[in-house]
C-alpha cells in the first residue's frame, strides 16, 4: 500500500501546526515548503495541495504557480483562510476551503473529501485517457464488470459504449477463454497483479471471434483495495495466419527437400539401370556387326540373313527402349488439357494400336463411361497395361478384362485390368513396378521393363494409387487395379471466353 503524499505551501504558523497535526492524525505524510518555488523536482504526485498564502500577494497568481509546482498535476487545492476571504480564495481557482476557526472534526472531514475528489479527478482522467487511447484496451471491476472501453475495442468488436459499460466482462469472451484464465493465469495474476499476452477470443457483436492476447495489470487503492484490471488486446488474426502460412510454406519446403532427395536417389537408380539395361542389346548389335563382317569377308553367306534380322530387332529394342524413357520422363508435364472421354471408344482405340492378336478375347465395360481427364495419359496407361499382358501370355487362348467403377461424386474412377497368363508372384507385386524390370520375356522384342513404371507414375501424378492382386477367386492371371482421379472441371469464371466475331 502507498501512502498519500500532501505538498503544503506556507511559511510557519500555528495554522500550519495544526494542518500538518491533523494530516499526521490521517496517517497522511506532508511535505512542506514556505513557497512554490522551494518544491525540488521528482517530487510527487501528490494527493492534496494545501495553500496559506503569504500576505500582500495576490492569490490568483500565487495559485497558478502552485499549479506548476513538481508534482501538483491534477493534485486538488485545498486553501487555508479565514472566513472574511473564504470567497477570495474560491475567486482565485481553489478546489475547496479550510477556514482557521472551524473545529477539528469538520478539518478532517474536508480533508478527505479533497482526496476523494483527487482519487476521482484521478479516475475520470485516466478513463478519459483509456477512451481515447489507440489500441484494444478495457478496464474491468472487481464485479467483472467493464468500466470503460477504448474507442478502437468498440470499432473491432462493433458495439456502441453504452452496449459495453457495466456489463459483464464475460458477455464479451469465449467460455474456453475464460476457463483458460481462471485455470492457468489467475493465480499468477493475484500473485504478481500483472499478466501478459493470455490468448484470449473475444465475441463481435455478430457473434464471429476474434482471436487476441491480453495483456493487464491490477490497481489499487492507497488503502490497499482493488479498484479494476487495466487490460490491453492485441488482435492475432494476421499474426496466426501468417504463422499459419509459415506453416504451410515450412512443410512444403520440407517436402519438397524429401521429393528432392528421393528424385535424386531414383535419378541414380534409374541411370544405373538405364544404362545396364542399354548395354545389353547394344553388345548384341556389336557382336552381329562383327559376325556380318566375319562372314562376308569369309564368303559365307548363309547366315547373313538370320544375322540382319537379328540386328534390326535388337534396333528395334533399343528404339523402344529409348522411346519409353522418353514418355516416362514427360508424365505430368506433357499431358495435354483435361476432356470429356468416352472410356469404352478410347479402349478400342488402344486395342486397335497394340494390334491384339486373334487368339485374345477383350472384355470392357459394358456399361457407357465417360471421364474428365487427359485423354494422352489415360491412353498410355491402358495401352501399357494391355500391351504387358499380351506380350507375357504364353497359352493358346488369351483374355482380357477390364471393369471401371465410378465413385457417387464422380471424383474417380476404380480400374482393374485382369488377364489369363503367368500371373504375378505376391514377392513380386511391388517389385515389378520399377523402371527395368522384367518378370521374362516371350521374345527378344518384347518390352523394355517400363509398362507397369510408366503406369505408377502417371497414376500417383494424379493422386491416385495402383498395385497387382489377385484376380477374383482366385483365377489363373494377374490383376492390375487403380484410382485414376478426374480432374477437377472449371468454373463459369474461369473457363476462357469465347474470341469475337
């Protein structure tokens, strides 16, 4: 608890005895000086001005520089007169008068009625002050209830100051805000008076949140009693989404690192592979050259013909080879716009490309369906799909299945695509959707390992996911099942606008 300071102007008196007896008896501690000019500076503030002018100067003036004494700003001015220029001193600007014949109980009584006008002058300034403060900023009794408001707390939560003053605090705060501080700052709070930067939501006068933290600080009276919390809000909207965004920028970096990394690591596998699996037709093409020109130069000419055959399919399976790390290398990129496709007439086209041999029967959807996607990438995932199972069928009568099942909200479609041949082992079914692998092959041109790579790839391009199971109960053959996600149609707004003329 601080004492209450009173700045006495007088020179020596029996009147001015009595004033510092009667401030003492108040438990009061008086500072006292002859004039104004004796009050050294850091002095106050103080509570009471008390005043017995010198004679022969003028009142007014004297007051007005009492006014301007260290200490005195706001402070009430009690003058000590007799009855005769009681109304002189009123004249001059005191707040109130202390006349020298009136009894010791009344002098008391006056004297604490000017500290409770200073404690309210005190009080109105320092709402004042609040109102017209920048910033989100309350003050709340000890009734909980709001004192006053800043200007700007009525503009961000869109009240009128006579909706706020004297309501509730919590009217005006979230339940869970409230608990938070009454379960993890209150106790802190009574210890120390102060608090800083609780999260706290406060309700608009349209019931939407806003997110803030508050920081406050309790004051008290001389006496010791808690008078009201001074708080001030800080709105957090754009500092939680830009932490938010920092978030978000934060993970994609961190997976962009990791995407780095595994292209990386892929890129030096791929090469690898790449280039072992290149070698080998290129060695082959080496040694028949070399056998053609051995028999040539021999004039032994009867295998010259199986020798070129041999040198254009292992041409060809170098061209293949080359046009398929090609295509794998421009999923996602290459792909042409998005469109309306009929899956059944896309199907017989793929058929027709791969030119399917006549002891294979293909079974497609027998109901119509039409996707919205890019017709090159959905075509090249059939087309490697239908060109793997009838390159590794090794019976007389082959089949081809292919089922398509729509999601309710057409946001994808589930594929399989079934055959009757070897089928695919389970230790293999992971394995084979590598770039290069091979489970065998049914001739030296058949495939250069990328079919079931390049169909991982533009699938999980497109968010979807694939992978090889078994068929229904069990059957002879493989199954290839995927989700080929549609692509997301546009809106009125952004589809293009029509050229004019």
């Amino acid at each position: 608890m601080t004492t209450q300071e009173v700045l006495i102007l007088a020179a020596p008196s029996a009147q001015r005895q009595r004033l510092e007896d009667t401030l003492q008896g108040l438990g009061l501690a008086a500072q006292t000086f002859e004039g104004p000019g004796q009050v050294p500076e850091g002095q106050g503030p103080f509570a009471l001005v008390c005043l017995m002018p010198p004679d022969g100067v003028a009142w007014g003036p004297f007051l007005t520089r009492c006014r301007l004494a260290p200490g005195t700003h706001r402070a009430p001015v009690l003058m000590l007169t007799d009855v005769q220029r009681a109304d002189d001193a009123i004249e001059a600007g005191a707040d109130d008068v202390l006349l020298f014949e009136t009894s010791p109980g009344l002098w008391v009584r006056r004297i604490e009625h000017m500290l409770k006008l200073n404690a309210t002058r005190r009080e109105d300034a320092l709402i004042r002050f609040y109102e017209q403060s920048p910033g989100l900023l309350h003050a709340i009794d000890g009734d909980r209830r709001i004192v006053t408001v800043s200007d700007d707390w009525l503009q961000a939560l869109g009240y009128q100051r006579h909706e706020v003053v004297g309501q509730p605090s919590k009217r005006f705060m979230a339940q869970e805000s409230i608990d938070l501080f009454v379960h993890s700052y209150l106790k802190g709070f009574l210890t120390t008076g102060r608090c800083h930067e609780v999260p706290c939501r406060m309700i608009r006068k349209d019931g939407s949140i806003l997110e803030t933290v508050m920081s406050g600080s309790a004051r008290w009276d001389a006496q010791g009693r808690f008078m009201h919390t001074l708080a001030m809000l800080t709105d957090i909207t754009k500092r939680n989404q830009y932490a938010l965004e920092l978030e978000d920028k934060t993970s994609a970096l961190e997976r962009a690192h990791q995407s780095l990394d595994q292209a990386q690591h892929e890129l030096e596998q791929f090469t690898y592979v790449a280039s072992h699996d290149l070698k080998s037709p290129l060695r082959s093409i080496s040694n028949l050259a070399t056998w053609l020109s051995e028999d040539i130069g021999e004039g032994d000419l009867a295998e010259v013909p199986a020798h070129l055959e041999h040198l254009k399919s292992r041409v060809r399976s170098v061209e293949r080879f080359i046009d398929d790390l090609r295509t794998y290398s421009r999923v996602g990129r290459l792909d042409g716009q998005p469109e309306d496709i009929v899956l059944g007439a896309l199907l017989e086209e793929v058929l027709e490309d791969i030119e399917l041999p006549a002891h294979f029967t293909a079974a497609l959807p027998s109901t119509p369906v039409t996707l919205y996607t890019s017709r090159r990438a959905l075509t090249e995932v059939f087309g490697a799909l239908l060109r793997n199972a009838v390159e590794h069928h090794q019976g007389d009568q082959g089949l081809l299945l292919v089922t398509a099942c729509v999601s309710p909200d057409g946001a994808f479609t589930d594929f399989t695509v079934e055959d009757n041949g070897p089928g695919i082992a389970p230790n293999f079914r992971q394995w084979v959707f590598k770039p290069f692998q091979r489970l065998g092959q049914a001739h030296a041109e058949s495939g250069s390992g990328m079919g079931l790579a390049l169909v991982k790839k533009y699938v999980e391009a497109r968010g979807g996911h694939v992978h090889a199971t078994d068929r229904p109960n069990h059957q002879p053959g493989a199954c290839i099942a995927f989700r080929w996600p549609n692509a997301a149609r546009p809106t009125k707004a952004t589809q293009p606008s029509p050229a004019p003329g």
